[in-house]
C-alpha cells in the first residue's frame, strides 16, 4: 500500500462514529486543473462489506467544486484516471462508479487480507500492514 491508502485503511471509517475526514483530502494539479481527492475505507456496516472509497472533484479558481454537469470529457476522463491511480493495487472485484452532484465516486470491495488485516485493526490495534513499493 502507499502512503495515501495506509492512511485510509488505518483510519476507517466507522458507522456511528464521528470522524475527521479531511484528514483523507488532498488537492492535485493534474493537466492544469485542481482536483480535490479523498480516499477512505469503510468498516462493515451490518451486511455491507468493508469497502475502499475514492472519490474526486474539480475545482474551479476559487477552490469550489464544479459540477459533474458542466464538465469537459477530458476533465471526466482525468478524475477516472486520478481515481484509478489512487485505487491501484488495492480492494478486489468491480469499481462501482457513481456521480453526485460535483463528484466522481468509486467504490471497492477490501480484499479478503485486507479484510482481515481491518478486523484486526478495528479489534485490538495490531500493526498495518507493509507498505509495498513496486
């Protein structure tokens, strides 16, 4: 895992509790436009299975984020690469993509170690697991 996916899956978002999430935030220049990422993982939610979640926006000169409406092709096509990117090497399965509103959304399942290594996060603090550098 790198740095930024660490982060998340050491920090999971759990249902019910409350949770600083701009700490997942970063804001990248990517062919001239600014784009605000954030990636997280969520713990299990009653039948619902951990998931990575990535999403992106682009941001207009003011910092706001425009809406999925009045984008380019190209501009919708850098936030599937940022996301894919920030979703490299980790979860298992299908990304489910979304958009709402003034973001791209992708979902995917945590791998079955993944999986594991979050249960023992979320019951006992045992260690992350290595960062893999390729």
């Amino acid at each position: 895992m790198n740095d930024r996916q660490l982060l998340a899956f050491g920090n999971p978002i759990i249902f019910g509790k409350s949770h600083d999430e701009s700490i997942f935030e970063r804001v990248i220049n990517r062919k001239g436009f600014q784009i605000r990422t954030k990636l997280t993982v969520q713990a299990p939610i009653l039948h619902r299975p951990a998931v990575w979640n990535c999403e992106a926006a682009v941001l207009d000169d003011a910092g706001r984020s425009l809406p999925m409406t009045e984008l380019t092709s190209d501009q919708r096509r850098i936030l599937s690469v940022v996301i894919a990117e920030l979703l490299d090497n980790v979860g298992v399965g299908k990304r489910e993509m979304t958009e709402s509103g003034k973001r791209m959304l992708v979902s995917r399942d945590l791998a079955r170690e993944e999986f594991e290594a979050l249960a023992e996060i979320l019951n006992g603090g045992h260690p992350l697991p290595e960062i893999k550098r390729g």
